[in-house]
C-alpha cells in the first residue's frame, strides 16, 4: 500500500515538477539570453520596463514633493525678508521724518535768533509745550517760567510778529495770552510808526484768529496788506514790533472810524518756538502824551493794575 501510494503521489505532483523544471530552466535561458544590438542580459532589460513605471511614479511624486517643501520654505523665507524690509522702510521714513522736523526746527531758530528787535532788550528764547483747549488756543505754555528771569506781562514774539504777552509765571513754565484773545490789546499804528499818523489800538477777535483795529479815522487812507507796528503806548509791547498786516477793512467817514481786520505776522496756529523780552516801559512824564488814538484804555488798565499791586 505503501508503494501505491508513493506511486500515486509522484503522479499527482509530476505536472509542478515539470512545471518547475520548464521555469527553471526558462529562467536560466533568460538570464543568460543578451540583446543582439546592446549585448545586454535580456532579463535585465525586462526588470528595466517593468521597474520604468514604477520609477516614474516615484520620481514624479518625489520632484513634486520637493518643490512643494521648496515652495513652503521660499514663503517662508520670502516673508521673513519682507517683513525685514517692512522694518528697515519703516526705520527709514521715522528717521527721514525726523531729519525733516530737525531741519525745520533749525530754520525756525535760525529764523528767531537772526529777529531783529527794534531796542536793546535781553531775550528768553522758549519752546512752547501746550496749548490750551478750552479757549480755542488763544492761551499757550512755555518751557520758561521766573527761574529764568520771566514776569508777568512781557512781551511774547516770534519770527512773524508778536505772539502776547506773560499773564502767569510758575518756576518752570508760564502761560501767554495770545494777541487774539479778545481780552488782548495793544497800541498800533498803520505804517511806520516815524512817518503815520493812522494810530489806534488792536484787539483780539477770539475764534477767527484775527485782531481788530479800531479809532482809526475815515480821513486816513488804507489799503490791503498795509503793515501794522506796535506803538510802545500801552507799555506792554515795545513800539517798532511787526504786528500784521491789514487783512479786510471797512471804510469810515468824517465822523466814523474805520473798521479794520488784521491778520496776525506769527504763526499762532503752530507755535514752536518763541522769544520773551525782558522789557518793562520806560515811565512816562507827567507831560508826555500818547499819539493820537493810542489804545489809552489799555493804558488806564493797566496803571490801575499797578496801582492796585502796590496796594
């Protein structure tokens, strides 16, 4: 049974013998076969095309994977740099900016220290440090106060003209009252004050930014952009002071005064910096007698104030 069965079984598995047989010997006949044009071993050749496919894949895949991590980075890097270049034109318009404001600053001083003042009056250069919102800028506040020698009603000019005048002093600061406040005043003249007989006094027109002069008479003639001097009288201002210049006017008559709206000389809308004159009036004689529609009021005003002070 035992010899039958062992029969049987080399019966059943003869056909994958030989089938093993026939691939061995296939695969011996196909390594050892050549191409005829590239003496290549054909399996060689068959493992070459049937890898290409898969090789193509894989590089594909791989190349396109690279540019997409290639990509991430130049991103990346790209918005380092721009973020860097944003900083660096950032640094460069603040200091272009500043290199600007410095300059401006130095012709402003320039402009203030070469101010010719009609007198020998020592001079308190200041820069202003705040304005005051509730009056509609007609009060400022300078770095300067009595440590430096600063008093109540001096005056106050810059570059253009006369700013104001002193109405308090603290150690280190004090405040002007801007020549358009409208309890502002001052003695003026049309004109030159040796040559023009057009003498009156300016007030303050508040919001407008504007003074008004006033006791000017009918008779004298005016005319757009005539200059306007301080005439000393109201022994605030010293006389020979740039005030304005004649902005409108409305003729007036014999008997009626003319009105006259003046623009400022300084530029009290951006004030940076300014220079107090340490100028007290020289008294004046019993007999001496101010010009000719000379603000007295202003005058009697401020003779009660020190009349009162002694007191």
């Amino acid at each position: 049974m035992a010899a039958i069965r062992t029969q049987k079984e080399i019966r059943q598995r003869a056909p994958w013998w030989l089938a093993g047989l026939l691939f061995a010997n296939f695969a011996v006949m196909s390594y050892d076969a050549r191409d005829g044009a590239t003496k290549q071993r054909m399996v060689r050749v068959w493992a070459q095309t049937i890898a290409y496919p898969v090789q193509r894949a894989t590089s594909f895949i791989g190349g396109h994977s690279a540019n997409i991590f290639r990509s991430i980075a130049n991103v990346r890097r790209n918005a380092a740099e721009n973020e860097e270049l944003r900083q660096q034109l950032a640094q460069m318009d603040a200091e272009l900016r500043e290199t600007r404001e410095k300059a401006a600053e130095a012709d402003r001083l320039r402009d203030l220290l070469g101010l010719t003042l009609p007198g020998s009056y020592t001079t308190i250069p200041a820069r202003v440090i705040a304005r005051d919102p509730s009056s509609w800028f007609n009060t400022v506040t300078i770095d300067r106060g009595s440590l430096a020698g600063i008093e109540n009603n001096m005056p106050v000019v810059s570059a253009g003209g006369i700013v104001g005048r002193i109405i308090s002093t603290g150690p280190l600061s004090a405040q002007v009252m801007l020549i358009t406040d409208e309890k502002s005043g001052a003695g003026a003249v049309i004109g030159q004050l040796d040559t023009s007989h057009a003498f009156g006094a300016i007030k303050g027109m508040g919001d407008n930014g504007l003074l008004e002069m006033r006791y000017i008479s009918g008779l004298e003639k005016v005319a757009v952009g005539d200059t306007i001097e301080t005439t000393g009288q109201d022994a605030i201002y010293p006389p020979r002071l740039t005030v304005g210049s004649v902005l409108e006017f409305k003729a007036g008559s014999a008997t009626q005064t003319q009105v006259i709206h003046i623009k400022p000389g300084a530029n009290l809308d951006r004030l940076e910096e300014v220079m107090v004159l340490r100028y007290h009036a020289p008294p004046r004689s019993e007999g001496e007698q101010a010009p000719p529609g000379a603000d007295q009021s202003i005058e009697r005003k401020i003779e009660k104030k020190k009349v009162s002070g002694k007191k």
